[in-house]
C-alpha cells in the first residue's frame, strides 16, 4: 500500500473514530501533498511524498523550539503531537552504525577526500537516508569525516 493511500485510509478511520485532532493533521498532510502536485503538475512517488512529511515534521520541531522560546508549552506540546503523528508514516529510522556505514561507504563510492566532494557524498546519501535519518545530522557527520 503506497503512502498516500494509507493516509487517505487513516483519514477515514479517524474520522470514523472521532478523533479530530488526527484528523486535522492527516487533512493537513494530505494537502500539503496535493499541492506540492499540484504546483509541479505531476503525481508524487513514494520518496516525494516522504520528502513532504520530512518537511512538515522539520517546520513543527522549528515551531515547537520558538514556542517553547515564548514561553507557550500549550502550544509546542501540540507541534510535537503532530511530530509524533507523522513520525509513524516514515519508515524506520537508521541506527548509528547503519548511518556510519552508509557514510563510509558513499565517501570510498565517490573516493571524497575534502571539504569541496561533500556535495557528490551528500547527493548519494540523499537517496539512501531518504526518511530514515534527519540530513541536518547527516550533514553534520560527512562534515566530520571530510574535515578531519
């Protein structure tokens, strides 16, 4: 079953189940789909629709961070419901040693050597993190193995 038609499932069964907060977030989910195919005029794949979620989860932990700032734990303790929410739709997360491996293997696959090959690591990490590890963490640590 592909991502989108499970969350359109989920919809139903929550609505079914009365559970309005589930049902805002996954209405809210599914436009942000739509509209993301909408404005490129073509139907999302699997990665791209993951590519949405990562999105909305990164825009919630940012809100929940100024919010908790404020002084508004009322309102950042919803932002990480809803994280908590589409945290269920990604797939399961890489280990550290799963992310270490993939790192090694896709700076021996590019033969990176410096700071100025950390785009060509990047872009083949991309594909293979895609959903399962935040790129700002993997990021960090090509940065790490480059530099150092």
């Amino acid at each position: 079953m592909s991502l989108k038609s499970r969350l359109n499932d989920d919809v139903k069964t929550a609505l079914r189940a009365g559970d309005k907060p589930r049902v805002s977030v996954l209405r809210m989910t599914l436009a942000a789909i739509k509209q993301r195919e909408v404005d490129e005029r073509i139907e999302l794949d699997e990665a791209q629709v993951l590519s949405v979620l990562e999105k909305m989860i990164k825009q919630r932990r940012e809100s929940a961070s100024q919010f908790t700032a404020g002084n508004r734990q009322d309102l950042a303790d919803k932002e990480l419901a809803e994280i908590e929410l589409l945290s269920t739709y990604l797939p399961t997360p890489l280990t550290d040693t799963e992310l270490n491996a993939l790192i090694a293997a896709a700076i021996e696959r590019t033969g990176a050597s410096s700071m100025r090959d950390m785009g060509q690591v990047m872009a083949q990490l991309r594909e293979a993190a895609a959903g399962r590890a935040d790129m700002a963490v993997v990021s960090q640590r090509v940065k790490e193995r480059l530099s150092g």
